[in-house]
C-alpha cells in the first residue's frame, strides 16, 4: 500500500529577493498599474463637483447680465418718464400759440387806425397775459429779423435781394417761431435776403 506524497495539500512559498517568503497564490495576478491610473483619471473626469462648478459659473454670468440690462431699463423708463413729463404740454401749447399769432394779426390792424384806442389797449393787455402764460410754461419766442439764416429756427418761404442786408439774413419774420424749452415746436416763417440786386452786380456796384 502506498503512502500519501508529502506534497499534497502544501501551498508552495515563493521567497523573495530578500529572504522574506511571499504568500501570494501562485493563481493570483500582479496588479496593472496602467488600468489603475487610467480609472482614477476617469473618476476625476466623471466628477460632478465640476459640473456643478461650471453650471454655477454660468448661471451667476446669467445674473450679472440680467441686473444690467433691468439696470439699464430702470434708466431708460425714468428718462423717457421725464421727457413725458416735461414736454406734456407741447400740444396745448401749440395751439394757443396760432391763437397768439391771431391776437398779434388784430393788434397790428388796431395800432393802424390808433393807438390811443380802447381796443388796441384791452388786445395788447390780453396778448401780454397770453405770452406771460407761454413763457411761464417754457415757450420761448423765436426773433429771426436781422438773425443769420438758421435751417435748424427758420423756414425760409422766399428770398429777395436787398442792397442793404447782407446775402443770407433774414429780411422779414412772417411768422414768429417758437421753442419748448431746448425743443423747437416751430420755426419761423421767414423771408431771406439774396443780396445785391442782379443790376448792381453787373454794373460793379
């Protein structure tokens, strides 16, 4: 009958180099240190403490710009606001300035029969009420006669020559312009000197 080997049921020891045994099974693997490296790369990438900083990045940048654009809306409505405001009455004002251009037709009628009328006096008395009113609510008149010839204040209706006024200035005021505070709610109507007469200029005068 034979006996049992003596290496059955023995795990066999491996030594290392420096003497100590090493107990590792002979069936278990060395471990990959290039698979370690590439899952903890990995499992950075897949940190969603990242994400969650970039989307935070991205919604405060979201936030700025919203304040500023409602910052700069707040701005345009108080502005638009008191514009409204100022200008509020420019329409009334407008049309009683074709009731004073009216007053000062009938004025100028009664001055030329007398001025010691009645009539001229209560007109008068009524149109400088009237003016006081429009001044008090930012209407400035606008006086062109002997002024330079301004296309932004003026409206020239027709040009003559005029030895005595230089070419380029208004001769006559037709109708009075008007400004609204720094608006201008109408020009003048005016005539615009064109200078010497054709004659004299062709004659050396």
């Amino acid at each position: 009958m034979k006996k049992p080997s003596s290496h059955t049921g023995r795990r066999k020891i491996e030594v290392t180099d420096d003497g100590s045994p090493n107990e590792r099974s002979p069936n278990e693997s060395l471990p990959n240190d290039g698979a370690t490296v590439a899952e903890a790369e990995t499992e950075q990438s897949d940190d969603p403490t990242a994400g969650l900083q970039a989307d935070l990045d991205r919604f405060r940048d979201l936030a700025l710009r919203s304040q500023a654009d409602f910052d700069n809306y707040k701005k345009r409505a108080a502005r638009e606001k008191e514009e409204a405001i100022k200008y509020a009455n420019s329409s009334l004002l407008e049309r009683l300035i074709a009731i004073v251009d009216n007053f000062e037709l009938g004025l100028a009628a009664a001055k030329s029969e007398s001025e010691q009328s009645p009539i001229y006096a209560g007109m008068s008395m009524v149109l400088k009420q009237l003016t006081d009113f429009l001044a008090e609510n930012g209407l400035q008149p606008i006086d062109a006669e002997g002024q330079k010839f301004d296309p932004n204040l003026h409206e020239a209706i027709g040009h003559e020559p005029n030895d005595q006024v230089p070419e380029g200035t208004v001769i006559r005021q037709i109708r009075r312009g008007y400004r609204l505070k720094d608006r201008l709610l109408r020009p003048s109507s005016v005539v615009v000197s064109s200078g010497m007469g054709q004659q004299k200029v062709n004659s050396g005068w």
